[in-house]
C-alpha cells in the first residue's frame, strides 16, 4: 500500500466513525471498501450503486443485495447514534425526506468526494 492509499483509507475509516457508524456492522466495512473504491474511481459513483456492491461483494464474498442491505443499516444506525449533530451537518440538504437519511449512493459519494479533496490539499 502507498502511503496515499494508507491516508485515504485512515480518513475513510476516521469519517464514519465520526459520522457514529457502528465499526462491528457488516456495513461499516463494506461502506469503507465502497467509498475507497469511490475515491479510487470516481466512475463507481457515476455508473450507480449496481457496480459497486457487485465489486464490493466480489471482495467480500457476498452476495449484492447483502452489501445494499448491509450499508443502507449501517447508514441507518449511525443516523441513530448520532442523533443527528454531525451526522447532519454532514449531509445537509443531502436527506432523503421519505427516510431521513441520505440514500447509499448520496452517502458513499459525499464521503468520497470529501476525503478525494483532502487528499488533493494535502491536508
């Protein structure tokens, strides 16, 4: 691994920790291979959520559905725990109204574009 790739994925995992996503769900890290795929290949995220949980579930072994269903709780879960503080500020304005929450791809998206632009300012 490069020292980029170990700093990317450091504020993957540091990101959804302090969006309160729970780190023993099946979806904490299959969200974090998501979004590091994401900052990776930003086509991930313009082609939709299909090609990505099929490669997510490719490297974990699993079936698709079971990475949506995986995330889409973890995503939930956090929203919970976090009771909305930074969770919101975070996704503001990015809130399904029917959920709630962002939807799977809103979430990896947002994620990945703001850790793809921290590493490109070096911070």
């Amino acid at each position: 691994m490069t020292t980029y790739e170990i700093k990317t994925q450091t504020e993957i995992y540091d990101t959804l920790l302090k969006l309160s996503a729970p780190p023993h769900m099946p979806g904490f890290g299959y969200l974090a291979s998501a979004i590091e795929l994401a900052v990776a290949e930003p086509d991930y995220i313009s082609s939709g959520t299909r090609k990505l949980y099929v490669e997510v579930a490719r490297q974990n072994d699993v079936k698709p559905q079971s990475v949506e269903v995986s995330i889409r709780q973890t995503i939930e879960e956090a929203k919970n725990r976090d009771g909305m503080s930074e969770f919101g500020e975070y996704f503001d304005g990015l809130m399904n109204p029917e959920t709630g929450r962002p939807t799977n791809l809103v979430f990896i998206s947002t994620v990945a574009k703001r850790v793809r632009e921290k590493g490109m300012a070096g911070e």
